[in-house]
C-alpha cells in the first residue's frame, strides 16, 4: 500500500518528536503492508510554522536513517496544508511542497478546520483551478460540519475537490460518526473519495490502521475498489515524487 497523509517527520509537529520515534512508526508502517510513504507534516501558520524549507533538512535525515536501515520502504516529502490567509502567499512562493499530479494538475493536501467547512472554500478552489492545482482534502469524514451535513462534500467535489479518507475513521478509531460517513461518503456514485491514507501520527495513539482498514474495505466496497483506494489511485498521484511511471 502507498500512505500520502502521515505525521513521521520527527520534531516538526504534533506526530513523531525524535528520529527513533519516525523509525519505529515507519517499521509499523511497514508491518501495515506500506511500501511507499509520503511524508506529510503539518503546515499551520501560528501553530507549525513550516514550509518546504523547514521540513527539507529533517526528512533528508530521517530518509539517510531509511536507507542506511535498508529498511523496506520509499519515502518522500510533502505536506499537509492548513487553509489560511498565508496558503496563497505560500504557493505563490514557491514554499508549498505538492503531494503529487492527478489527471496532469499539480495536487495539494488541504486541511480544513476541524469544526467547520470554511466560508469561500469555493472560491479558493476555483482559484486552485486556475493555477492548475488540483487540492486533496485530508479527513473530511471528521470535520463537524460534513458529519452533521455530508452532502456538503458533494458540493466540494463538484468543484474539483479530492478526498483523502483516514484509515482510522474506517476502522472505528474515531467513533462511530466519523465510521458511517466514511461509509456514506464511499456508497457515492460519483466517486467521491479517491483516498485512503493513515494519518499516523505516534505508535501509541495514532498508528497506522491500514491494514484494520483494508478488512473493513473489503466488506464495504469489495477488495478491487480497495486496491484502487490503497494503491493504485496513491500510485497514480505519487509515481512522480519517487521516479516512477505513473
């Protein structure tokens, strides 16, 4: 499986704090049945303050630790973006590591607040659109407002909005709401979730869950549709980040 949404990065954010933390979460990572893993940390203007420059020297040495290992697995480096008044400033700068290319468009992972869908998101992804850069929403099934309301999601889809489902909200870590509308937003006919990533952040609390969720995939969808989530659609957005054909 290729996981694009993690927190392994050591000492850039609220997911593993030391090297030896990255590497233990990246030998359950590997236990999961993850092959090639995105590097994902937070960047959240007044609470993580990173860019492609600060996340850059901690992954080069977290990924010189991978390779000296041998362990079995690729790594390569992206973020997970908060919506905010700095994005576009960011972008623009060039500051923004993209997580991949989907359909010949530059893609994003885009963090929503947690509590709500944001006023003018529509007019941030049309001007998305412009810029050629597609954006993947990361864990929709656990913003409040989509939980009270999921058919707002479609209306985002619309729009041109990808969607990165957790593999915990699909295992039942994060209660039964987040579970259902992982459920609903996967019983859409539009195929509305392209995604199914691990958001781990440490060992304990937030491991990797992709394995639990290719079980419950399987029941849900069946295990073609979870190939496509887990591997073959993460492999089409990613080929490009590890040097390989799409």
């Amino acid at each position: 499986m290729i996981d694009i949404h993690n927190h392994i990065i050591h000492g850039i954010d609220d997911g593993a704090q030391t090297l030896d933390d990255a590497l233990e979460l990246l030998q359950l990572a590997t236990e999961n049945g993850i092959s090639h893993l995105i590097c994902t940390p937070h960047m959240h203007p007044g609470r993580f303050d990173n860019n492609r420059d600060t996340i850059a020297p901690p992954f080069a040495e977290l990924d010189a630790a991978v390779k000296e290992r041998n362990m079995p697995i690729k790594i390569a480096m992206s973020a997970e973006v908060r919506i905010s008044d700095e994005f576009m400033i960011m972008l623009r700068r060039g500051k923004v590591p993209f997580i991949g290319q989907w359909e010949g468009m530059d893609c994003v992972l885009l963090e929503m607040p947690h509590s709500n869908v944001p006023v003018g998101i529509e007019n941030l992804l049309s001007w998305l659109k412009k810029q050629n850069i597609r954006p993947i929403i990361a864990h929709p099934e656990r913003n409040k407002e989509i939980m009270r309301h999921p058919e707002r999601s479609l209306k985002l889809a619309e729009r041109g909005a990808l969607f990165q489902l957790t593999a915990g909200s699909v295992a039942g870590h994060f209660g039964s709401q987040a579970q259902e509308i992982s459920q609903w937003m996967l019983s859409q006919e539009k195929e509305l979730i392209q995604f199914v990533a691990s958001d781990a952040h440490n060992v304990n609390r937030r491991p990797p869950a992709m394995r639990e969720a290719a079980v419950v995939l399987d029941q849900w969808v069946g295990e073609a549709q979870r190939v496509m989530l887990t591997e073959t659609n993460p492999h089409q957005l990613t080929a490009s980040l590890f040097g390989e054909a799409s």
